[in-house]
C-alpha cells in the first residue's frame, strides 16, 4: 500500500529507494497511480508493478498504455468503496456490505444482498505486506501527524499493513506531539524516518487572471472575481451564503452590533467572497477585515492556512484583526472600541 491523495502526501523518498532498488512483480494498492515522472509513474516506467489496485487513475499516460497493451493488471474500485476496504482491513473486519456499485461491473461475482429494500454488495477488506505512508510530523515512538488531504489515505493505509514504513518532512523526540493532535498512533508503525527533499507538486494549478491594473480594489468587487473565474466564485458564493444562514453564536452576537452602519455609522458587510477567500465581517471602505475564531483554528494546520490567509490579504491592501468567541461572547464591548479605535485611525 502507498500512501497519498492525488500528489499530497506521496511517500517519495519510499517510491525512490523502491524504483533505485528495482523489486519487481509488485501489486501496489494506492488511491490513484501518481503521474508520469513523479510518484507511483517512476516505478510504471521501470516495469516494476505488476498489478494495480486504484480508485484514480487518470492523469498518467504510462499507465494507460501499460493498461492497454496488457502489460499492467488492474483493479479500479470506486473511492469510497477503496477507502474503506483499506479502514476494514486495518480495523480486522473481514468483509462489509456497500449499495456502490450495485447494478454495474464492480458487483460481478460478488455476493448481493438486500437490507430495508435496498441491495448492496459484500466487499472484503484489503491489507498489504507493506504500508508506506508519508506524515508531516512523526515522532520517534512513530506517531504521526498530517496536514490537509494528505490524510485521507494514509492513516487508513498505516494500520492496514503488517509492516508499516513512515517518512516524515519532520522527526521529533518522544513526548513532542501533542496527544490531541497525533492521527496515528505509534502501536500501527514498525519503520519511520525523516525524509529529505520533497517536491510538494501541485497536480492542477487553476488560477484567476491578474486584476486589471493591479489593484486591491478591484478585489474587492465580488463582480470582478465572478467575471474572472466563474466556477471558483459560484462554489464559494453557495458557501459564503450557506454561513450566512447558520451563523456561529460569536457572528450573530457581532453582527448585531455591526449591522445597519450601528458601529459609528461605518457599513460592514459578512461573510464576504475576497479573492478566493471568505471574510467574516469587513468594511471594504477602509479595508478592515474582522475574523472569529474558534478552537479549531488552533491546530498547527489551520494556524498555517491563518497565516497564509492573512498574508495575502493584507498583501491586497486589507489590515485583518481576529477575536475569538470568548472575545465575543464573554466581552463584546471592549471588542467594538478596539474595532471603532482602528477604524478611526483608519478614516
């Protein structure tokens, strides 16, 4: 089993060593088949996989021509279906009943049954010799940490495999990790080491064209981005409304104090599609944006994609100052005069 969501999370020192060590007649159990020249691609193009048992295998042309030419036997399993035959196969449950398929060519030679008057198939779990798998933090007891898709795979996979060899991006001592915020525990690791080199690859880079003239005004005018990137702007206006209509208690204790110009008569406006990210509250007169977080925005992940969040925003022209609920909840006064002082210092 190889660890890995489209290119996120790809063992790659692990699929290195295999294609320098050059073993043979493997069958690989991985979501998706990497591309040409990168991930599971570096052992197609070496012949070394003999089967292939996958859910995504559409962005590599050695594979499609291994496939057609019947040098490659493959496996394709719809990706729910695969995902929990790995999670079956690392909790010890032999077989499970599933409607995915039902009706189509995944359910030949398979035994269907029908539960409260709909039929599903029995599939059976899968395990592996090896699970490789790569976190971005571990520690030396083997604990281990994701960040982001890469852990839609890869803890699955760690505990299906009757030998599980970790790569990390970072080795910590024993006792580093925040128990709270270890996805895998140690007990389902037998290998792990620090990995070098990582290319972080982005499968597909789908980016808006450059405002006109440059401007961070024009980012601000949700017309401009629905111009530029319809489908982006379509998926996060649905989303941005969505929050609109089941505000957190901390938003709907803000907004009240902040709606109808209440705040010295300055317009703010909630959950506001800027660029390609979500406001909770802003006055795009002076640029201010207002964040409420809650505990979740804690984890080291999401203290990352804050960063990242507030980097580029004020890099377009926007100052962003964050509460948490308890600032809201428990002191929302002292809160609107540390709101108002900015805004006048700002007008």
């Amino acid at each position: 089993m190889l660890g890995g969501f489209g290119l996120c999370g790809i063992p790659e020192n692990c699929i290195s060593a295999l294609v320098e060590k050059g073993v043979k007649e493997l069958t690989c159990i991985s979501n998706n088949a990497g591309v040409d020249n990168f991930g599971i691609g570096l052992m197609l193009q070496q012949r070394q996989v003999k089967k292939m048992i996958s859910s995504y295998v559409g962005e590599n042309k050695e594979f499609e021509r291994q496939l057609l030419s019947g040098e490659l036997e493959v496996e394709l399993i719809p990706q729910g279906t695969l995902a929990e035959r790995v999670r079956a196969g690392g909790a010890g449950i032999p077989a499970f009943f599933t409607p995915a398929g039902v009706g189509t060519e995944v359910a030949e030679g398979k035994e269907v049954r029908e539960f409260n008057g709909k039929k599903y198939l029995l599939e059976s779990w899968l395990r592996a010799d090896f699970s490789i798998v790569k976190a971005w933090k571990g520690d030396t007891s083997g604990n281990l940490v994701f960040r982001g898709t890469a852990r839609n795979f890869n803890p699955m996979m760690a505990a299906a495999g009757s030998i599980c060899i970790a790569e990390v991006e970072e080795l910590v001592p024993a006792g580093t990790l925040d128990p709270n915020e270890i996805h895998v525990p140690g007990i389902y690791v037998q290998r792990i080491f620090e990995g070098k080199n990582y290319e972080k690859r982005i499968e597909q880079r789908t980016t808006a064209p450059p405002a006109p003239n440059g401007g961070a005004m024009l980012l601000k005018d949700t017309a401009y981005w629905q111009k530029a990137d319809p489908f982006t702007y379509g998926l996060l206006k649905e989303f941005s409304e969505r929050m609109r209509n089941n505000p957190t208690k901390a938003e709907e204790v803000l907004w009240e104090a902040l709606s109808g110009k209440k705040l010295e008569g300055y317009k703010f406006r909630r959950q506001h599609i800027i660029g390609q990210y979500i406001a909770d509250f802003v006055c795009l007169k002076e640029g201010l944006i207002i964040e409420i977080d809650g505990l979740i925005h804690q984890l080291p992940e999401n203290v990352v994609s804050d960063k990242e969040r507030t980097d580029w925003l004020e890099k377009e022209g926007f100052q962003v100052i964050r509460f948490s609920n308890d600032d809201i909840l428990l002191n929302r006064s002292e809160v609107l005069k540390n709101i108002e002082t900015i805004l006048k210092k700002k007008t």
